[in-house]
C-alpha cells in the first residue's frame, strides 16, 4: 500500500472510531486501536502511539464544554494527577517491555470493561462511611450547579481514590488509552463525588496523564508521523461530529448497540494476543 | 483570580492549544503526503518505519528544515505542550491565590511531567 492510499483509508477509519467513542462515551483512543491493528494490520505499538496523542486532542478540545457547565473540581484532579501521572510512566515504562501479545490480552479485557460499564445503569457511589478527613484538610470538597440547585458534596476514602487512579494511569500508560472509565470509577464509586462533577474532572485529568506517558512513547519512536497524522486528525473530527449529534440521537440504544460491537472486538483483540497475532 | 478564572483561562488555553497543534499537523500532513505519498506504507512490524523524530532537538531541527514527517512531529510536541502548560497555568494562579498548599501539589505535576519530556530528550 502506498502513502496515499494508506492516509485516507486510516483518517477514514480513525474518523468513525472518534465518532463512536464520543457517542458511547468510551472515547476515542480505546476503540482507533483495536481498529488500526485488527482491520489494518498496524502493529500494536504504532496504534498505541497514534491513540495516545489522539486521547490528549480530544480530551484538551472537550475541557472547555465541560469548564463552562461548572462541573469540574480543579483541587480534585489536581491532587489525584500526581497518582495518575506516577501511574502513567509507570505504565509506559512498563509498556516497552511487555510482549505484544499480552498487551493485546490486556486491552482487550480492558475494552470489555469500558463496554459493560457504558451500558449499565450509573449506580451512586455509597456514601455510607463519613466525609474522609483528608479531604476536608486537602480542601477538596465543593459545590456544584445541578438544574438550577447548588449542592454541595464531600469527598469520602481519599485514599483509595489516590490508589485506583495510580492504577488508571497505569492502565492509561500502559494501553494509550484515556482511562476515563476507569477515571471515573474512582472518582465516583470510590470517593463519592457526584456523577456529573466525576466525568468533569476525569476529562480535565485525561490529558495531563497522557501527556506523561506521551512523551516516554514519543521518545521510543511508538510515534510515527506517517500514522499520528491522520489518526489524531481523524479521531479529533470524528469526536467533535459525535459531539454535535449527541443531543439529537438516541443515546441508550446507541450504546447498548454499540457495546455489544465494542464487546466482539474485544473478544477478537484477546484471541489475537492468545494466538500470537498481534 | 478565583478556581473558575483559572479554569476558563485553562479551557482556552487547551483549546487554542489543540487548534494550533492540529493545523500544524494538518499542514504537514498535505507536504507529507505530497512529498511521500508514493512510498510504501508498511506499519505492520514495529521499526520498520523508523524514520521518525524521536527527541525534541531532532523535531525542532527537521521542522525548521521544513522536513514533513518533523513538521507533523512538532505539531504532536505542540499537542503533548499543551496539557503540560495547563499545569503550568494553574501553578501560577495557586500562586495568586497564595495558596500554598496547591503551589506545592501542582509543582509535583509539574515536575513530573517536565521529568517525563526531558528524560525523553535524553533518549532515556
């Protein structure tokens, strides 16, 4: 294949993933990888490379969507970025060295998580166990804007919310992925912190942990232009398409269709790094 | 300077960051694909394609050469900047703020990240 037919053929692919990944909520980077490796015979580090700068496009373009609805806490991402980005080249370094294969296994795993968990219902985090101290001292309790309500929320088990997003970064680092499910898993079930102020904050975070482990990827040459070209073109277009018809389309069903695809490509991605075919 | 002035100021910050970055990448993209677009594509074994900038001052140096594949590199250097100096920003507005604990948890970040892009540039 030549350059010329090779660009058009991933931006086009690239494209579709940042359109689905907005619609579900899954994100760009996690599904333009399974995509570029399975269909187009890429090698799994240049997808990861290609995803990853693709993940802190999409994630710095959204922040101000999300800034103006007032959702997110800057004191809360601030403070667990330090666990994400510890996590994040720990992940890369990490990354290097692991065989393709079981990359490949991770992934897919990792996939099947982000899908079951786009098409279940949000539970709320319990909050049975009292505001943790720490957050008070840490000052990361706030308020927010809920239709017209300000309600203000503690932050409960700062802790373990410090510990999962270690493991978020990691993962993120590891796979060139966003993490953001995984993001606000920890931010919501662990410590509590109201949904919308939750999905807010992990996108606000996204960034700055991808940053991390980009720059120990770029150094490695995972980053090849001729591939991060149309990709982080085409999944930033295809992002903000999906962005614009989120309003407008049936959102649920889109999902439950979407993760059960999702879910097959994941089963796909775990048998090629079972078989060695990655 | 109030938590949400910094914020917006971040918001556009990113934004304009993305956008500068993306028309960087997109520029060199059509030189690429002028000046390459003959060549073969082959992305399925790892190194095969290994003509690619990895390390700032080699970026920097092709892209002033007007290199495409440098100048597509320098716009992904632009787009890993940018949450970098949204970290930066905020450390100066914690700073306005006085608030020291903050100064001191984003100067960690910070750290980490500059930490992260120069260990590259050593080729670590």
């Amino acid at each position: 294949m030549t350059v010329a037919e090779f660009v058009p053929i991933v931006f086009g692919a690239s494209l579709a993933a940042g359109f689905l990944g907005s619609l579900t909520g899954l994100g760009g980077g996690v599904i333009v990888t399974p995509v570029l490796t399975l269909f187009l015979g890429v090698d799994l580090r240049y997808a990861i490379g290609a995803s990853l700068v693709s993940v802190i496009a999409t994630s710095s373009g959204a922040a101000a969507a999300y800034v103006r609805d007032g959702y997110s806490n800057i004191r809360i991402g601030m403070f667990l970025e330090i666990a994400t980005t510890v996590g994040a080249l720990c992940g890369a370094f990490l990354g290097t060295r692991v065989p393709v294969s079981a990359l490949g296994i991770v992934f897919g795993l990792i996939l099947l998580q982000s899908a079951w968990q786009a098409t279940h219902e949000h539970q709320r985090g319990k909050t049975a166990v009292p505001p943790d101290p720490l957050g008070e001292r840490l000052r990361l309790n706030g308020s927010y804007n809920d239709n017209g309500v300000q309600e203000s929320y503690a932050v409960h088990r700062v802790k373990a919310g410090f510990g999962l997003m270690f493991g978020a970064g990691a993962i993120s680092g590891l796979l060139g992925i966003g993490s953001g499910s995984l993001k606000v898993i920890a931010l919501d079930q662990a410590m509590g912190i109201p949904f919308k102020v939750s999905t807010a904050t992990s996108n606000f975070m996204i960034g700055v942990t991808a940053a991390a482990s980009a720059s120990v990827y770029l150094s490695r040459g995972y980053v090849n232009p001729g591939i991060v070209m149309p990709v982080m073109l085409g999944v930033l277009a295809g992002s903000m398409i999906g962005a614009k018809f989120l309003a407008r389309l049936p959102v649920v069903l889109l999902r439950r269709v979407f993760a059960v695809v999702v879910g097959v490509i994941a089963l796909q991605m775990i048998a090629a790094g079972v078989r060695g075919k990655l | 300077m109030t938590d949400l002035k910094i914020e917006q100021t971040i918001a556009a910050l990113l934004r304009t960051g993305v956008l500068v970055a993306g028309a960087v990448v997109l520029a060199g993209g059509v030189y690429y694909l002028a000046a390459h677009g003959m060549e073969t594509a082959d992305y399925r074994k790892f190194g095969a394609q290994s003509n690619a900038d990895r390390l700032v001052q080699q970026i920097v140096t092709g892209a002033i050469a007007l290199r495409p594949r440098s100048v597509i590199q320098l716009g992904v250097l632009l787009l890993i900047a940018t949450p970098i100096l949204r970290v930066a920003v905020s450390l100066i507005g914690f700073t306005l703020e006085r608030d020291r604990q903050y100064v001191t948890i984003t100067a960690i970040v910070l750290g980490l990240l500059v930490y992260s892009l120069a260990s590259g540039m050593a080729g670590g």
